[in-house]
C-alpha cells in the first residue's frame, strides 16, 4: 500500500489513543459506521498495540496503523500486530529503513524544510506535517508549496472540527490527522453514537 492512498477513504484520519483493549473494536465500529475506514492507534499507552491487533482480527475492514512509531523496534512490533501502516512523530533514515524492512508502509512527520528534504531523500513524498498549528499552520504549508509542489501533507496537531476545512483546502494537503473524532470521556463512557456522529461529521468536511 502506498501511503498516500490512505487519502482516498475520507478527509480525516483519527488519531486516537485508547487506554483499555475492550474499547478498541466498538470504537472502532463506531468509526466505520460513520465512514470513517482509516484508524491510527497511537503508541502511547501500554495497550496500544494490542488494540491494534484486536482492531485487525475482529474488524478486518477497517484500515488500522500505528502511529507514534519512534524506532525500529515500533516499527517491528506494529506490523507484528497486525499494522498496514505506520506514522511517526518526525523522521530518521533509520526509521524509514525499519519500516521498509518489516514491510510497514510509514507516513513520516516532517516540521520543517531539511525534515522534508530527508524523507524525500528515502523516497517519501506523502508526509505528516506535525505539530501542524505549532510549526506554522497553513501559513507554513503555503510557504512549503513552493519549493516542493511534488509533495502532499497530512496536518495533524491542534487541528479542530473548525479549522480542518481550511486545511483541507490547500492543494498539498490530501487529508489531515484529528483527535476530536474520539474524545475521552465519551470512549470512557462507552459513548459509541456520539464518536459515530463525530466521524459522520468529519466525512463530510470535504463535499
């Protein structure tokens, strides 16, 4: 799978953190129900990679990758779990060279202008623009355009149900990264019809 195809199922790509295994495949299921196919389940709870794996054996149409992926060691324990891709905080060629090896295909993330020359060095040209509000928001995804009009973005990082429109406006940006689409107290109150009415929403943010 080329990462860039990820773009293709609907504008936003959830980046979700879950804290217990039981609530990875309703969450899920919520998701999909609104239209939302594509999940990255981050790495940043001891549990992530297990919500990985139930996600990919009981809900097998959904897309899931890893996210948060800082190591080679990430990299191999995401496929293992059952990952179709991966995306990282920033970017290192040795990074890129573990994912390539264990057959995960990455969505890197980039703030700056050598950080995206470095990913497209290893044959990148799809790219996570994180934190995306903090590292210069759409002004800097303009001033990028310029120098790189080959290169597409995925702005994750502070974006909103308000701001993601215009995001989503720009030519280089094929689709961007939210964490609204599963907030906590409705995963912890088991809320699935709000984060299907979320992700429905979400859908629609690009007619």
């Amino acid at each position: 799978m080329n990462t860039l195809d990820l773009a293709a199922y609907g504008p936003v790509i959830p980046v979700i953190v879950l804290q217990r295994v039981a609530d990875a495949v309703p969450m899920a299921r919520a998701l999909l129900a609104g239209g939302v196919r594509v999940l990255e389940v981050t790495l940043r709870t001891p549990v992530g990679l297990a919500c990985i794996a139930a996600i990919a054996r009981e809900v097998p149409e959904a897309v899931v990758g890893a996210g948060t992926i800082r190591s080679a060691a990430d990299a191999r324990a995401a496929k293992a779990a059952g990952s179709r891709f991966g995306v990282s905080p920033g970017y290192t060629a040795a990074v890129g060279a573990a994912c390539r090896e264990a057959g995960l295909p990455l969505l890197p993330g980039v703030a700056t202008a050598g950080e995206v020359m470095a990913a497209m060095e290893d044959g990148l040209n799809f790219l996570k623009f994180f934190p995306a509000t903090a590292a210069g928001g759409i002004p800097m995804l303009k001033a990028l355009a310029g120098p790189y009009p080959d290169i597409a973005f995925c702005p994750t990082g502070g974006i909103t149900p308000e701001t993601a429109p215009q995001f989503l406006a720009l030519p280089n940006v094929k689709v961007c990264g939210g964490s609204w689409l599963t907030p906590q107290d409705a995963v912890d109150a088991g809320d699935w019809s709000r984060v299907t009415a979320l992700a429905r929403a979400a859908s629609a943010l690009r007619a």
